[in-house]
C-alpha cells in the first residue's frame, strides 16, 4: 500500500487522485490560518519555489480540529494563502485529520510514521510527513519542526 490509493478533494472542489504525484517527493501538511505557527507557510513554499523543478510537491490540508484556528471555508482559506504568504502550491479542502471522521490520507499517514512515544494522534496544525517517490512515508515532523529544517531530507530524497 502507498499513499497513490488515496484521493483529496482541492480547494476548487476538484477530485485529486495522489497517483498523480508517482515519482514526486511529497511534504505534507495539516495547516492553519489562525496558527502561531501559519507563518510556517512562507517556509513551506520557499521548499516548493526551491525544489518543485526537482520534483517536490507540497500538499497542504486545512483543518480546525485545534483551537478552531481554520474558521474560513475554500475560498477565504485560498485567499488567505496566496495574499499573506505567496503560497503557490495545492491547497486541498478543510479536512480532519483526528477523529471517526479523519480523512483516510490523515490515517495511513498517522499509521506509517506515528508520534513522539508511538502515538499516532496528531496534536496540531503543522504536522508535515515526508514521502518519497515511491508513495511511502518517510518522516513525520512535529508542528514546532521549521520546514528549512526538513531541507536536506529534502534533498536527500531528491538526490540522483
């Protein structure tokens, strides 16, 4: 199993398959608009502007299981994205990524790299999975984790 058996929904409403990113080193995210740690958005696409030629790929999740910190829907989330922060990679729709109702890309995920200590809860917005080429999940970062930290996985990954 792999991440390619999954499907999002983006912020326009489209049906995403993942099976589109085969061959892509993926950096995934649960974000926030309201979040001490949203300016990690800056962060995050300077990677996507940095490597995207290389063949990285940023996917970012809203949610507003913590703290209620992703009140906006599609549209103002979006807006909110490309005015304050550049973003210039895919935005998917509002997801939970805890819970009966987490999006099942957020479980396997949780499943393939839990935690501090095992466990698989994530515990806030900005928690980043790595993934390689091949659909498996590498690392998981936590939210506190900056995303020029992760460069040089990055790189690693992407190296020839």
């Amino acid at each position: 199993m792999s991440i390619y058996q999954f499907n999002a929904v983006n912020n326009r409403g489209e049906q995403v398959s993942l099976e589109q990113y085969q061959g892509k080193v993926l950096l995934i995210a649960n974000t926030a608009s309201k979040c001490g740690f949203t300016p990690q958005y800056q962060g995050l696409n300077a990677l996507y502007q940095d490597f995207e030629n290389k063949g990285l790929v940023v996917l970012a999740f809203p949610c507003n299981q913590f703290g209620a910190q992703e009140p906006g829907d599609d549209a103002q989330i979006s807006e909110f994205c490309e005015l304050n922060y550049g973003v210039s990679f895919p935005v998917m729709t509002k997801v939970d990524v805890n819970g009966a109702d987490a999006h099942p890309l957020f479980s396997y995920l949780k499943q393939q790299a839990p935690g501090v200590l095992g466990s698989k809860a994530i515990k806030w917005n900005f928690t980043k999975f790595l993934v390689d080429q091949q659909g498996q999940v590498v690392k998981r970062y936590a939210p506190t984790t900056k995303p020029e930290a992760i460069r040089a996985d990055i790189e690693q990954l992407l190296a020839p």
